[in-house]
C-alpha cells in the first residue's frame, strides 16, 4: 500500500494520501484548506529507508572552506535518473 506525499500548492500544506488499491481514482484534496491543486512529494524518509539499499544513506562531507573553520555539507544521494 503506497503512501504519497503531497504538498498543496495554495496553502503550502503538506498530506499524505494512502492507496489501498492501486490505480486507485480518488479525489485527493488538501485537508487544510481544500484546494485541489497540489504536487506530488518524493519522501525522503521512504527513500532512505528503501529495503536492500544503501544509496540513500545521506553522508556528511566536511571541508575547509576558510583558513581554521570547516563546513559540513550533507550529500543526499537524488532519485535515479
Ligand atoms: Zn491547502
């Protein structure tokens, strides 16, 4: 059963919808203020979490970007193309 994450496009609002069935035709609106344009989320948390993978494990750069101070960058691997 798939979970989808939506974020609305009017109110900034983010949902999750559950699919029990796929292909499922359901009307899909945002529970905060009802719009019905919304874009679909990529989960982050799903992603990381994908069974049998350990791409989607984020990983902590560190690098001297001025003399005597480091900066830490997270390097969070994208969907494959
Ligand atoms: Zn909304």
């Amino acid at each position: 059963m798939p979970i989808y994450e939506f974020r609305c496009l009017s109110c900034g609002n983010l949902f999750e919808k559950l699919f029990l069935i796929p292909n499922e035709k359901v009307e899909i609106r945002c529970p905060k203020c009802q719009s019905d344009s919304f874009e679909r989320v990529i989960s982050r948390v799903n992603y990381v979490n994908r069974p049998g993978s350990s791409a989607g494990t984020p990983k902590v750069v560190t690098k001297s970007c001025s003399p005597g101070s480091t900066c830490a960058t997270f390097e969070i691997p994208g969907p494959g193309e």
